[in-house]
C-alpha cells in the first residue's frame, strides 16, 4: 500500500530543531541511491528524510 503526503498535510510542518531540513548524513549518501530507490526510513518521526526522499524520487516506507 503506498501513501503520499499532500503539500498541505500537516506531517509536512512537523516541528523538528533542524526546520525539516534533511540531515547532513543523508543529503551526503543520497547521491548513492539510484533513481526510484526503494528507501526504509526508520524512526522516521515526522518524516523529514522520508519527504525529501521522495521528492527526489525514491519509493519510500517511513516506519515510526
């Protein structure tokens, strides 16, 4: 089952320090997936990494 966040959804004005800005980490190692990666976001919270993810299209399971 695949699900997508609407630009309005409240999940995307998820508090977090960083401003939902994705990590150093993953911006980094984000050049390595090919496109349409299949990705496996772990303790996703609001889902800052899993978005910006897949608006660079990678297919993306966020478990929280």
């Amino acid at each position: 089952m695949s699900s997508r966040l609407s630009p309005d959804s409240p999940l995307r004005a998820a508090a977090h320090p960083s401003g939902g800005v994705p990590s150093d980490w993953v911006r980094r190692f984000a050049a390595l997936l090919p496109v349409g990666a299949n990705v496996l976001d772990l303790a996703a919270g609001g889902g800052r990494h899993a978005r910006w993810l897949a608006e660079r299209g990678c297919r993306v399971t966020a478990v929280d």
